[in-house]
C-alpha cells in the first residue's frame, strides 16, 4: 500500500483533493455492488482514513532519514571540494606571480631590440641612400658616357660598369622591376638637368629606355591579366603609377577584359556580370584609384561595344526602328540603374548622361521619326481598309456646293416627276470601322509610351501634343469625318414615287459616338498625364474644335435624316391619300386610312432605329424633332381636304394612329401639339351649334383663332349651315 502511495505523490504535478477522491474512491469500490447501492459505511471510511494517515506518516519520517543522510553526505562533499578551490587558487597565485616576472623581462628585452633597431636603422638609412644614389650615379655615368654594352668598354671600371647595366636591363634575367624603379628615377633626374649639349644624348638613351621598360611593364601586366595573376597585376599596376604611361595601363586592362567578354553580340545581362567581375579585380589591383578606372572601365562599355551594337540593331531594320530603339533605351536605362552600385548616390546623373549621349544623335530626331512613323502606319492602315471595300477615295468638293446642288435636286424632284438626284449610298456601307479605330488607336498608345520614355523631360508635353494632332488627323478628320462626309451625301432625297427611304445615318451616329468614346477614353488616359500641366490646355481645345466639327457634321445628317423621312412622308400622303378618304358617300367602315397605317409603320420602323443608335439626351431631343416636323406635314396635310361627317370619323382615327405613333418620342411637347391636332378634328364632327362651345373650351383656347377658324372651314357644311356667323358671334 505505501508503494502505491509513493507512486502517487511522485506524480507531477501532485494534487491533494484528487489523491483524497481517489483514495476514497477506492473504499467505495472495494465494497460488494449490492451494499454499494444500499448505503454509505462512514466507519470504514473513516478507517481507511486512519490508517492512509499512519502510513503516510510512516512515509514522511523514513523519507526524512533520507533526507538527513543525503544532506551529510554534500556536506562532507563540500567541505573536500572547498579544500580544492583553496588549492587551486594558490596555485593560480603563484602562476600569476611568474607571468608578471616574464612579461617585465620581455619588455625589457624588447625595448632594448627597438632601441637597437632605431640604431642599425639610423646608421643602414644613410648606407642605403648612399648605395641607392651610387647605383644611380654609376648608371647614370653609363648612359652618360655610352657604356651600356661592354663591347663599348675601353677600361676595367668601365667594363664593371657596362656589365652591371647589361645586368640591370637584361628583360630575360627578371631584373623587369629592379630595371623599372632605377629607369623611373634616371627619367626624373634627366628632366632637372638643364640644357646642354653634354646631357642631350643621354636624356635620349634615357628617354627611349623609359618607354621600352614601360612597354615591357605593360605587357606583362597584360599577360598576367590573361593569366589571372592578381598579385603579379597588382605589382605591376604599383610599378606602373609611377610612370607616365599608367593610363595606358589602364586601358590595356580594360580592352582586354572587354575583348572577348560577349559570346556574339552585346548583352545586357552579360554587361553587369562583367562589370560586377572586372569591379573586384579593381577594387585590388588599382586599389587608390578604383573609382576612377571603374568609371573609364563604364564609360569604354558604354562608348565602344554598346554603341556599336546599337546603330547595328537600329540600323538593320528601318521597319522596327522605333521598337527597337524603345527597346534598347529601356535595357540601357536599366543597365545603368543596376550599374549604379559601383557608384556613390551623386554618381548616379553620371551613368544618366552616359546613357543619354549613347542615344543622343538617335533621340535628337526621334519626335520627327515618331510623327513620320504614325502618319505612315495610319495611312497604311486607312488605305488597306478602303481598298478592302474595293473604294476609291474621294476629294469631296466643299460641303456648300454640295448643299446646293443637293436642295435644287430636292425641289425640282418634288414639284415634278422627274427623279434626277443622283445618290449614291455605297449599298449601305457606313465606311466606319472598328478596327480601322481600334489600330490607329493602338499605334497611338504605343507612340505616347515611346514619348514618355524617349523624349526630354521639358519636351514630353509638347511631344505628346504634336502625336495626338498627327493621329486626331487620322482618326478623325480622315477616316471619321470623311465617312460622315459620305453619309450625309448618301442621305436619300424624297422623290416621287420612290419606296420609303433607307436612312442609315442613325446606324453612323452609333458608331461614330462608340468610337469618339474610344477616343476620349485614350485622351484623359494617355495623353492628359503626359501634358499635364503645360499643355493639356492646348490639348482640351484641340479635343474640343474635332467634336464640334463631328457634332456639326453629325447634326447636318440628322437634319437631313428627319427630312428624307418626313419628306417622303409628305409626298406619299399628298399621292396616296385621296379626297374620298375623308369624304365617303354612304355607310363606310370607321378605320385608319390605309395611307395613315403606312406612313405610321415606317414611323415606327424609324423611332426604334433611332432608339437603337442614339441614347441619352440625344435621342431624346432626335425623337422630338422628328415628332414636330411630323406634326407639321401632317397638319399642312389635312388642310388639304374637305370632310364630312364619316370623313371626319376617319381623320380622327388617322389622328389617333399619328398620335398614338408620336407618344413613342416621350416627349411633352409632341405630345401636346398632337393633343391639339385632335382636338381640332374634333370641330370636323360636332354638331353647329355646339361649335362655339368646344372653340371656348379648355382644349383650344391657347391656339391662334385663326388655325381653329381654318379647320373650321374644311367642314363641308360650312357654307351651308352658316359656321361663319356663328364663329363671328363669338
């Protein structure tokens, strides 16, 4: 049992309830199920309590001897390890003690080496200079006295002499850099010599040694650049700054590095991995000028193998200059960019100017090569269209003359029978095309990013202007409103007996507007951000003058648009609609004419054409127009007859159909004046003595007495039945 304690309380984390509900638990469960069910035996419980209490305690005391066992035991452990610490420190003590003795005795010694050192040196730095100045004088004396190859030499010195320069300028013992340093400074005393004959030949021997060696200096660099030998370079490259020709060292480094760096032609890409090698190179082999020689390595790139490259891509394809130049000034734009971490922030306008002077002859004339392209690309376009539809472009006379010829032809068809309008409608065709729209516009679009990138900043704005008037020229005045041009001298003329004519001017108007809509859509998209501020005034009145131009062309063709309709309307009335209409003899059937329910069929074919082109308040003030031009033929129209009593029956109806037709114009005012077309049919059928009612009435008061009094005298019992007293009682 206090095993099974132990295993309990060693749990973690240890709870006392539960181990008190367990252990409670378990006296229940030891207990028979049916005396479980019948009561609750608190003796035993209490019990079993007792006991867990004394074996617990039991627990608790063997646990403590334990416990005072292991705390003597790390007492003792404490005590030996104590003793060792002591030990240990002592020991430490003593080392220290010795390190101090060393250290002093080291910087004894050590002060009495430098001391020594500053002696030897001060005594071998006057010995060196002296050896140095003798090994310059005694070569100096051999150039001097031509004694630089011993079949030369007269006497043992001078033999002696001549050897040792042999020696020194032998290329082929290694002696390279012991030979640069004493000819670079022969080269310097030869230049403080005055002028006399005496030093003349030598300054010469002089002068052609120093670029032999130089000569020799820079080759080798070259091979150990070839080689990869980055010491030997860097040596070299120390030798060569004091020299004359270090620029030329220079560039050696940077035409060998770049002469075989391209597989083929230029790449962008290769560029900064070339640049990002050859920059490490630099940074060690002309470790105080790295800035400098990168600068040149750029600038060589720049000017040498990217120019070439550019003039022979922009040169091999006339056809995509323009794409191939955006093209490349992007990549070289980007190339410098990326190229801009060899250098400080305030280098970064250097790389721009480098960029911009690769460009420079090309971006000069890009403008007048951007122009040129788009009008080039925007007649193509218009021509393969029209050719398409097998047309022939025309050069229309001016819009007056074809005004008049075009009204005289109106009146003379309709006075007469002789139909002599010669109108030609192209079989329908709107000459309008999407893609015709869609193409220049596209070609527009890429000539302002073209623009935004190519141009100048002070010159983006005026750019962007000059492409919109060359693609407005186009777009607009050549292709929109040369179809309008068609369109309106395609515009039937009423003539008489012709079939109702075909207007398909609305269809144009439809099209016109979703492509004006393309139009101002590219407009406030491209072409306003680009002009913004300097010029996109300009650019408003520009946009302005083309829409009204479409809107006053526009407006022509529906003008003559609602005429052809109405026009016709009236010739068929005044041929179709006859005296008996309104005036039958005997029992008739009370019906529309059968010229009013044609006239209101075409009518009807007519507002739903025009409904279905022309939305908004345009069609609304369209439709008006057409309801009030309407109104008027068909009241100039029944002024024409005379009626009776079934004729009158008949007139209303006709009216009815008119104005049932005139409702689908939603407009107030059609409304109101066919209203009042029927109200004055109405005087057609009363009776005489209510005529003066119904003239007073409400319905009619607003008319003119004299349009009333008109409509009065077409009753054909006017005279009869005295209507002239009666109205003049009133």
């Amino acid at each position: 049992m206090m095993q099974q304690y132990m295993k309990e309380m060693e749990k973690k984390p240890f709870e006392a309830e539960a181990f008190v509900e367990r252990l409670a638990w378990r006296v229940l469960g030891s207990m028979p199920d049916d005396k479980s069910k019948e009561m609750f035996d608190p003796q035993l419980m209490q019990e079993t309590f007792i006991q867990a209490i004394k074996d617990l305690k039991f627990l608790q005391e063997r646990q403590r001897k334990k416990c005072d066992k292991l705390e003597s035991a790390c007492g003792d452990q404490e005590v030996s390890l104590w003793q060792e610490v002591a030990q240990l420190q002592e020991s430490n003590k003593t080392a220290t003690n010795i390190f101090q003795l060393l250290d002093e005795r080291i910087n004894t010694v050590a002060t009495k080496v430098i001391h020594i050192g500053d002696q030897l040196e001060s005594l071998n730095t006057p010995r060196s200079r002296a050896a140095e100045a003798q090994k310059l004088m005694l070569a100096f004396n051999a150039f001097l006295s031509n004694n630089i190859s011993p079949s030369k030499s007269n006497s043992t010195t001078s033999l002696a002499q001549s050897q040792y320069m042999c020696e020194l300028f032998d290329m082929n013992q290694g002696n390279l850099d012991k030979a640069a340093d004493v000819i670079q400074k022969l080269n310097l005393i030869a230049q403080e010599l005055p002028p006399s004959e005496n030093f003349e030949e030598a300054k010469k021997k002089i002068s052609k040694k120093y670029s032999e060696i130089q000569k020799c200096l820079i080759d080798e660099f070259v091979f150990a650049q070839r080689y990869g030998n980055i010491e030997r370079m860097t040596e070299l490259a120390n030798i060569l700054s004091q020299f004359k020709g270090h620029s030329q060292c220079v560039n050696a480094f940077i035409e060998a590095s770049q002469e075989h760096a391209f597989s083929g032609s230029f790449n962008f890409s290769d560029a900064v991995t070339l640049c990002e090698r050859c920059y490490e190179t630099i940074k060690v082999v002309f470790s105080s000028s790295a800035d400098q020689i990168m600068a040149k390595f750029v600038l060589s790139l720049y000017h040498l193998k990217l120019q070439e490259y550019i003039d022979k891509i922009l040169e091999s394809n006339q056809s995509l200059y323009l794409d191939n130049l955006m093209m490349l000034y992007t990549k070289t734009v980007q190339l410098s960019k990326e190229l801009g971490k060899f250098y400080k922030e305030s280098d970064d306008v250097f790389l721009n100017k480098l960029a911009n002077k690769v460009f420079q002859r090309y971006l000069e004339s890009y403008i007048t090569t951007e122009v040129d392209h788009l009008r080039d690309k925007s007649s193509v376009i218009l021509h393969k269209y029209y050719e398409s539809k097998g047309h022939q472009r025309k050069q229309n006379p001016t819009m007056n003359f074809q005004d008049l010829r075009r009204d005289i032809q109106a009146v003379i068809g309709g006075r007469t029978n002789i139909n002599i309008a010669q109108i030609e409608d192209f079989g329908g065709e709107t000459f309008l095309s999407d893609e015709v729209v869609l193409s220049i516009l596209k070609e527009t679009e890429c000539a302002y990013l073209r623009c935004q990138t190519l141009s100048l900043p002070q010159e983006v704005a005026a750019n962007a202007l000059h492409i919109f008037e060359v693609s407005s020229q186009f777009l607009v005045e050549q292709h929109l409103h040369y179809a309008l041009e068609l369109a309106v001298q395609a515009i039937p003329i009423p003539q008489q007996n012709s079939s109702p004519p075909v207007v398909n001017f609305f269809k144009i108007v439809k099209q016109v507007s979703s492509m004006v809509h393309l139009v101002e859509r590219q407009f406030n998209s491209c072409l306003i951000p680009l002009t913004y501020p300097t010029k996109h005034n300009d650019c408003f009145v520009k946009k302005k003058y083309l829409l009204e131009q479409l809107e006053a062309k526009l407006y022509v063709g529906l003008d003559r648009s609602i005429n052809a309709i109405v026009g016709w309307i009236k010739i068929y009335l005044q041929n179709e609609q006859k005296k008996t209409d309104f005036k039958p003899e005997g029992d008739v059937d009370i019906l529309a004419s059968h010229a009013c329910r044609t006239v209101v069929q075409y009518l009807n074919s007519c507002m739903k054409q025009i409904k279905s082109c022309i939305d908004g308040k345009n069609g609304e003030n369209v439709l008006e127009e057409l309801g009030v031009r309407l109104h008027g033929i068909i009241y100039e129209h029944l002024l024409q007859f005379s009626y009776n009593s079934a004729g009158a029956l008949c007139v209303i109806c006709d009216v009815n159909e008119y104005r049932k037709c005139a409702r689908e114009t939603k407009s107030n005012l059609v409304n109101v004046l066919f209203d009042a077309l029927n109200s004055l049919c109405n005087l057609l059928l009363v009776k005489p003595e209510n005529i003066k009612q119904v003239c007073n009435g409400e319905q009619l008061a607003g008319l003119d007495q004299s349009i009333v009094i008109n409509f009065i005298q077409l009753r054909h019992d006017y005279k009869t039945q005295k209507l002239a007293n009666i109205l003049k009682s009133s």
